[in-house]
C-alpha cells in the first residue's frame, strides 16, 4: 500500500529567514523527518504549495482536492474518492528542534494506514472525523464538535 | 478509549551519566515526549523496568505480559487478551535530540487506536504483525519475515 | 570579576507564536543558555528591552549606554568608560535548538574575560573593535572595515 | 592569528551506535559545530585521536604535547612553548542536541585569541591556569584549587 503525501508548507516548514529575522518558506524538510523517523515505508511526496495555512483560500483547497483525487494510491472503483486522507501538521516548525511535527507525522501515518476510507484529521495524538473537529483559535487546540 | 503506556527503558530513556561518561537509566521521558507532541489523549503510563533491551530476559518478557493482562483498558470480554498491542522502540535515545523516538511514538499511538485487536510491532512508520518480523542485528532494520 | 549581561531580545529570544504564526518576544532565555554551558561564572543578568534589533532605536542605544555606564562591575576609575563591554547576537533563535547563540556567547564571555577595556563586537567566534566592524546586509556577516 | 584545534575524541565526539546500543566514536563533530557557531576564522584542525579522555595515557598526553610543540601557529622563538594553548571539553556529546560543548568551544576561542601566552583550561565560561584547577570527580566541575 504506497502513501503519497501533499506538501503545503504551513507551520511544518517555516524558516527563520537569518537577513531580514522573519519566517519564510525555502523548501519541505519531509525528506529529513521521514529519514529522521526512519521511515521504511513506501512514501510519495509532491509539493503542491508552500504557504501559511492562515493564507489558504478555496483555490489553494480545490488545488488539493484535485490532487487527492488524481493520486493513483489506493483509488479503488468509481469516481468517487475511495482513498483514506489524513491530515496533520504543527504547532511548531520542524527547524526549531522541539516541534510536535515529527510526532504528528508519526500518527498520521499510523492512521492513514489503519483506517477504513475517509478524511481525517491527526493532532494531539488523535484521529478526528474531517467534518467533526474544530480548531480552537485562543488555545491552538483541535477539538471534537 | 483510553491507551496504557508500558515503560521498559530501552533506548528511548537511555540518557548520558555526566560523571562516569556511560549511558543509563535514570526515569522515563514518556510525559515530556507526549507533551512535545501536545498529545491529548487518555493515557496511563505505568514503568515496569528501566533495562536495555537487550538484557531483557524472560522473566521480564513475562512481567510484560502480565502486566498487558492485567491492564482494564480494552478488556472485553473472557479470558483471553482481547486488546490491541503495539511494541514500539527507537534507535537513538530521545534525549539526543534528533531521535526516531518521537516519531515512532506517534505512529504507535495512530496504529494502537485504529488496528483490530493483536499483538504488533511500529517502526520505520510500518506496522508489522509480532510474528512476521524481525530485527536485522547487522542493520538495526526491521523486517518482515 | 563579575560579569553583567544586558538583554535586549534580538534573535536570541525570538519565539514561535503557536496561535499567530509570528515570531514574538515572550522574555530571555539567557539563564536557560547558561545552564546548557554550565556557565559557573559570576554573572548579573538585567533584561532592558526586548526588541528586534532591525527596530532599535537611538534612545534604545542611550539607554543601552546609560546601563553600561551605572554598572558597577569593572568600574574602574574616573568617569569614563572604563569597561570591557562585548556585544553579541545570534543569527538563528536559541529556541529553534540549531542556534549560534550558545557558541557566540560563550565566545563574548571568553572575550569579555580577557581583553583590554574597550567596546567590542563578537561575532563568527572573531571579535571586533566596535568601530571597525559593519554587518553584510546582503550575507549577515560581520565584516572588518 | 591562527588556530589551530586538536582534536582527542571526548565527550565532544561519542556517538551513539544503533546496532550496539553502546557509545562509540566516529569521527570529529568540529567542522559542524564551527559551522553551526557561524566561525569564520583561520582555523586548523587536526586529530590526534578518537578516544574516551577517561582511557587517555600518558603516551597520549605526550602525543598531544608534541603535537602542539610542533605547531606552526603562535610559535615566536625559541625551543620554549610560546604559544597560548586553551584545553576544552564537554558535558554531554555534541550529538545529544543539549551539549555544552557548543558553549565551550566559542568560550575557548574567545580566551585563546585573547589570553597570554600559557596554558589554560576553559569550562564554566570561565578560564583556569592549568596548574591551578582540578576536575571534581563526584560532580562533575572545574574547581580552581
């Protein structure tokens, strides 16, 4: 069964920018945390784009819909979207050392793999239903609605 | 539902004794990795041993068995083990910083809560079944047999 | 001989905002630095602002002089300024954990330590006079002039 | 002024073997830990060995004392050491992420660009003749004596 994941940038691959001492986006590190993880497993990756998720719009959204959909990994019948899509990502960028990134990745995959098909989302540790999970703005904390 | 954590030691806790130069045990660091990856999950953790895993001995493997007997979570119905295990280590201590630990934690924890009841092993973002895999000792891989 | 540190923020003491994206200042971790160098030297710590360097003003420097004046520590003599005084910085965040800022300090302290009274820069574990020094905006390295 | 670093292995440079689960030495970490402290000066470094300092001899020593006889840098006149000779070394492996070595190693080049002619021994961000200080094998610290 091969895992192909969407690169968007998002917290996961912010830099700290060393001339002007901003963040900013270079280039995914998902290659270094899946060696840093060990990961054995067969992995795709593509990048679709590299920016903040607070910038995203529908057009960024329908981007990433249409290459769920296009991914020849585990399309099985009709039109439909028979695939198991986990999201995640991180409160922290995976540069700064400590980031939950790393965990988060570990998690997703363990549930991109386990579960039956849909669309989920992986924080904290936990698998939320696509539609049934809210992210709490004051706090950072996804929670189950 | 909620997740029992068993501490063994192993190479996750394994930390570096300033004075003699050596690498021991000292505590687990299983509250400080959740909390790097802000897991919000109903854990319990229980310490049965602090050893390397390669002085684990049989009277030891044993306590672990017990131990995931006795355990209420997931015990559904007659005497048989009726839950989900999954064994997870690392390569390199966590506290080394740039440790697999953290991923294979939460690629555990993702498949601990999604696969049918078993016995499994998590590493390198796979899940194997206990009894088709086994460690490489050449090169630390693990692999299917 | 003591040693006083003044804090400024700078690169140093960025942090992520998980909630916001940004980088901010929340307060120094120059205590915490010091206890990874297992610093074991007579050191006043006094934190006068915590801003980004690119946005010091000329009162912020009057302020950092006025501070370096009334400082007890190596006053020597009459009313000038009879001081070693080592400026440094960092390129990358302490927090980001693959910082510069633990060697440049340790460098600033080792130089603070033994050189003659004077205003100096340390930077890329050189040290500078303080008015033949000027940073590269193009590289961000000190370079003599 | 050049310098020129000796390397001898220490705790600056344990690594940690994955198939062991042992500590063990590679190869130097010098030219990544001057890279992560930004150094951009005319350095030399050349190992001397790979060895726990707990295991050096006397042999060593001497090696070690040849080595720096020999040494171009600093060397001004007669058959006597003029050069200024700074001794560092670590807490914790640089590999751990949470090593002091980073610290000492900056605080070394700023005391041997700085200091007279001598040799000295630098630990705590400070700096001690090295006649006159000893390693406090229960804790671990440099004491002046």
């Amino acid at each position: 069964m091969a895992t192909r994941i969407f690169i968007t940038g998002g917290t996961f691959d912010k830099e700290y920018n060393e001339i002007t001492g901003k963040l900013f986006f270079k280039g995914t590190h998902m290659r270094e945390i899946l060696e840093l993880g060990r990961a054995r497993i067969d992995i795709n990756i593509r990048t679709l784009m590299m920016i903040d998720s607070l910038d995203m719009t529908n057009d960024d959204r329908q981007l990433i819909l249409d290459n769920c959909k296009q991914a020849e990994e585990d399309l099985l019948a009709s039109g439909n979207l028979e695939k198991t899509i986990v999201l995640t990502g991180a409160m922290i960028p995976f540069k700064f050392g400590s980031s939950d990134g790393l965990f988060n990745l570990g998690a997703a995959l363990g549930f991109v793999q386990s579960l039956p098909q849909g669309v989920y989302i992986a924080m904290h540790g936990r698998c939320f239903d696509h539609d049934k999970v809210q992210k709490n703005k004051k706090t950072g904390v996804f929670e189950e609605i």
